[in-house]
C-alpha cells in the first residue's frame, strides 16, 4: 500500500528531510584526502546530534544482518551500502558516495551525493555530473496523476547517450515512517507505466550509475556493493513530495 502524507505528517518530514539535506552539505565538506571512512561515518554521527536527528541506517537490519555505521560511504567501484573502515583512507581524485538517512520524529529523510575530491578524471567527473542531471531529469518527470515509470524513464533517457550501466539491483522507493515503503522507483523503464503518482506521497529518487557494466557483485561483509568491472559508481538522491502542482525536493539544504 501506498502512504499519502497528511498536512500534519508532510510538516513532520520536511523538518526531517531538512535536517538530512544538512547533514549531508556538511559532511560532503569533509572528504578530503587523508580522512577515513570510518572517521566520516563518525563525523556524520556528531553532526546528525547537532541537526536533532538520528541515524536510521545504523542498527538497520536485513536478512540478519545488521548495519554497524551511521551513513553508507562508498569509494570508488562501490555502488552503494559502504561501511566505514579506519583501514579506508580517501585519496585524490577519489568518487566518494555518501547516503545519509536521519530520522526525526517518526519521519525518514534520505539524500545522497557522490563527491569528487580534489582532481579528478575527466571521465569520472562526467560520470558524477551526467548521474545528478539525470537525477534531475526523474525529479522533473514527478506530476499527479503520472507514472512511476515516467521518473523510470526520464533516468534512462538521460543516461543512455554516455553508454552507462544503470544498476538494476537497487532502486529508489517511496519513503516515510519507515526508509522503505512502495512504491520501488528503477532508474530504467517505460514511460506510463507503473503505480499512479499521487499528491502526498513522498519518493526517494536515487539513480546509481556505472561507468562500465550494470552488474554488481556483493563484498563478504555482507553489505557493500561493488561494480562487477571494478570501474566506479556514481549516486546521487532527493527525497521528493509529489504536489497537486508537481515536485517539491524536499531534500534541498
């Protein structure tokens, strides 16, 4: 079933959205050579306490695993679900994906971005502009009264002219009380199909984009994501409101 927000939940999830899009402006001011991912997860931590919410990646727990970070940092061929590691120091020229999703009072807000550091390839920073303007792209194909297939086939539109492989195994999902709820969002589809877009309901758009092929396989911790190739992964995310006129981002610092 598909949850639409009343007047006083969509006060409740904008302050939560709010404070998810903080964080996420804050930490992205972070990652610079030399940081670990484990001190980013940590960073995002202290300043989730001062934004007044709380992670709800952390403790999250999926086929009796449970996550242990506070945020998902991915490097590089990581797609997406990166654990932080003491071990994992971020260098120039690094594509570093942070997915931050906070909760307060009761409501989720989730956004993403992938963070280039300091020089980088040509290639991969196409990648990471391409993958948010495609982002953009789904977000302006949010109307009442549409498809979830019109987000679907906005991404692909924008993206398949650089040749790139859009992940199949993660989507985008609606989002609210809990950090998953229906509607599923792929990044790849057709126009007109799919459920009804209705005023109320809240969507986490999130296109995840390699530069090579669209396959991943898992790391052993269960968890992390990773390109099949070894070529890097780009992902960027809004948590958008559908309105009576079209799309509020909601996830907008």
């Amino acid at each position: 079933m598909i949850d639409l927000k009343s007047a006083e939940e969509l006060g409740r999830m904008r302050a939560a959205c709010a404070a998810a899009a903080r964080v996420l402006r804050d930490l992205s001011a972070l990652v610079v050579p030399g940081v670990t991912t484990a001190g980013l997860d940590q960073a995002a931590k202290g300043l989730m306490l001062r934004h007044g919410c709380e992670s709800a990646c952390h403790g999250y727990v999926v086929n009796r695993l449970t996550y242990p970070g506070h945020i998902c940092v991915s490097v590089n061929d990581e797609v997406v679900h990166g654990i932080g590691s003491p071990a994992r120091i971020i260098r120039e020229g690094d594509l570093v994906s942070l997915d931050v999703v906070v909760r307060r009072e009761g409501f989720i807000g989730d956004n993403a971005r992938t963070v280039m550091v300091g020089e980088v390839d040509p290639e991969h920073r196409r990648l990471c502009v391409d993958t948010e303007k495609a982002l953009m792209a789904g977000i302006g194909a949010v109307r009442p009264g549409g498809r979830v297939g019109d987000i679907s086939a906005a991404i692909q539109a924008a993206l398949t002219p650089g040749g790139y492989g859009i992940v199949r195994d993660f989507v985008g999902h609606g989002v609210g009380r809990k950090m998953h709820e229906e509607p599923q969002i792929p990044n790849f589809g057709k126009a007109g199909t799919g459920p009804k877009l209705l005023s109320g309901m809240a969507l986490a758009i999130e296109p995840m984009v390699n530069l090579g092929t669209h396959k991943i396989v898992m790391a052993s911790d269960g968890w992390t994501a990773r390109t099949a190739d070894g070529r890097p992964s780009a992902h960027f995310e809004h948590t958008v409101l559908v309105t009576d006129d079209g799309a509020e981002i909601l996830t907008l610092p």
